[in-house]
C-alpha cells in the first residue's frame, strides 16, 4: 500500500509548506536531468511527485486521509489514476498539475538554472560572499571598546569604475545577447515535459546594458582583487566569541550587492580582574591590622590606582562596591560596578611585642 507521508518524508500532520519543501527536496535530489542513467532515481522522482500531487491538493489529501490511495486512485478525472493524472506516469506534462500548488519555476529553478520563476517573479539578486575574520583583543579594549585595523585580501568594487565596469567617459549600450531585457528566456525538455525557464543574462548580469568600452583596470566587471585596510569599531563591553557585522564590507561580485564582514573577537584574560555580567570583580589583600582597624588602600584598576577605604572589623570574603567602574554600556550610557572582594593576610610570624599586644587582647576578650 502506498503511503505518501513516508514517500515524502513528513508526519501526517504536516503543513503545506512542509510538505512543498519536502518534495522540493526530493525533486532536486531524484531529478532525473541530475541523476541521469540511474532508474531507481527517475523511479523515486515519479513517487514523489505522484505523492506531492495529492498531498498538496486539500481535497484528495483529505480523501486520501479517509479511505488511502484508492480515495484519490478511483480513476476519476484528476486523480492520479485517472485522466490527466499519473496512471504510471505515462503522458505526464506541467499541465497535470493545474489547481494544485505546484510552482514547476520555482521547485525546479535551481536544478535548471535561471534566477526567475516561470511566473516572472523577480530574480534572486546577485550577492558577494560574506567573509569572517578573527582578531585578538585587551581585557581593556573589551571593557572599553576599541578601533582595530585589519588587513584583508578580497574582491572589491573596482576603484577606477567604481563598479560600473566601464571606462571612465564610456557610455553604456543595450545588451545584444538579451537585447535588453537582462534575462534570457529558454525551452527546456525534460522528464517532466517541455516548460520555459528564465536565466539572468551572463553577458550583462541582467542590468540590459553593457559598457562600450570596458573598464581597463577590472575588463568591464566592475570588480577586482585587492587588499584593503579596514577600521573596526570593537564597541564597549563585548563578550570573547561575539561578533562584529560590518556591511557590505564583504566580497564584491560584478553588478550585485557586496557580502559583509563578519568579525570575531578573542578577548585575552586579565591577570586579576573578571567580568561578571555589567560588573568587574577584583580580588585584594589586606592586613590584620586594616581588618582590625580600617583604613585606606591602593589599588590598581582598569581606571588607574584607586585609594579604596577598608572599614573596621572586615573579614575574608566580604565584598566593598565602588559604583559605576565596571563595565561601559553603549546604549545606557551608564557603567556597572567594580566588586573588590577582600582577603584577610594572616602574619606567618609574629615580634615579641605583637605576641605580646595580642596576649593583652585575649585578656580583654577579642
């Protein structure tokens, strides 16, 4: 018994999109134009699309649902057995899949080629690359943000035609090859029939005009490879991982939009200080006389030499909060805070006189 749920791959509770993208799948990979010599693939093209057909269709998905394929399979016009239907798939043509949702230009666009659907959608636009880099920062340029230059070799709109791929005065003409149109329209055949697909014009990159004199520098594409030095702006508080997107800062193709830049940051530890969300957290040592006593203490941070007052009675693991010193937020404005978490150094050894004061301070019961 057939299932078309299984021949496509999908629950029976699957979507129309779903299922469109599961057949999209299937077609381009069983296709026989792609898989030619090989029966088990135009076997499995036929399978697919018989299933598509129904399983696209409200009506005989739900027949089908209800009573299996001889729901759909009674021999009734329409039905995959019947007249203008699959029937072994003898005859079959494009036209057997009027009133379902079945785009042969837009399932099949990229097996053949083209950039336009057979319904005159609008072509794919043409894109460079995009490009990923890696650069090292500071704990102090993460923190506090950076500007990094960078030394890429990539394609890029050329500078003498500024990516009009003409000579500088030359005009432009129509395209003999498309005349014009920047698309070219073909007849193709195949196991499926005889259907019309559109490409992009490769002699103009489907502008219609070409330069009557081309560029010397780039040979009219409008691009060429160089090596370009960039300004990254590293912004404040970023992460070790993040990236930085610079667009249009990618690879250049002739006559279409540039890829961008992808950036992403190292950012190398620091000797004693984290990041802990919008706070930094540092650790300091103090004596037993400042726990005891208080007092004032230097301390090196990302904003230079900070005197931090210790107050009386401290103990190890107590934690003294210096507002706004810790990390830069670029949206707010405002910084977090620097936590300084104190750490009591016990005297390994002790004078004679110290032994002495501290015996005269368990008589006083501290």
């Amino acid at each position: 018994m057939k299932d078309y749920y299984k021949t496509l791959g999908v629950e029976k509770t699957a979507s129309k999109d779903e299922i469109k993208k599961a057949f999209r799948a299937a077609a381009h990979k069983y296709h026989p134009d792609k898989n030619k010599n090989d029966p088990a693939s135009a076997q499995k093209f036929k399978e697919a699309s018989e299933a598509y057909s129904v399983l696209s269709d409200d009506d005989k998905r739900k027949r089908y649902d209800m009573f299996g394929a001889a729901g759909v399979n009674g021999g009734g016009p329409g039905g995959p057995g019947g007249a203008g239907g699959f029937g072994g798939f003898s005859g079959f043509n494009p036209q057997d899949f009027a009133g379902f949702d079945f785009d042969l230009g837009d399932i099949f666009g990229d097996i053949f080629g083209g950039g336009r659907n057979q319904r005159g959608g609008p072509a794919r636009q043409n894109r460079g690359s995009d490009i990923s880099i890696d650069v090292q920062l500071t704990f102090e340029e993460s923190i506090f943000g950076a500007e990094k230059d960078i030394s890429i070799t990539k394609a890029s709109k050329c500078q003498t035609c500024h990516g009009a791929g003409s000579a500088p005065g030359s005009s432009m003409e129509t395209c003999k090859t498309c005349n014009g149109k920047g698309r070219i329209n073909e007849t193709r055949r195949s196991f499926i029939g005889v259907f019309n697909t559109t490409r992009t014009c490769e002699e103009c990159h489907g502008l219609g005009q070409v330069p009557k004199v081309k560029c010397p520098t780039c040979r009219g594409t409008g691009v060429t490879e160089r090596r370009e030095e960039i300004i990254v702006k590293i912004p404040e508080g970023i992460e070790d991982g993040e990236m930085v997107r610079l667009q249009g800062m990618g690879e250049a193709v002739p006559f279409g939009a540039t890829g961008d830049l992808y950036v992403r940051v190292h950012v190398r530890a620091h000797p004693y200080i984290r990041k802990e969300g919008a706070n930094l957290v540092t650790e300091l040592g103090i004596k037993l006389t400042q726990a005891l006593t208080g007092g004032e203490v230097s301390l090196k941070t990302l904003d230079g030499d900070l005197l931090v007052k210790i107050p009386d009675g401290s103990n190890t693991g107590d934690v003294l909060r210096i507002r706004g010193k810790g990390v830069p937020n670029d949206r707010t404005g405002k910084r977090g805070d620097l936590l300084i978490r104190l750490t009591v150094e016990m005297p390994k050894k002790l004078s004679r006189e110290a032994k002495k004061a501290i015996e005269e301070l368990k008589k006083e019961g501290l």
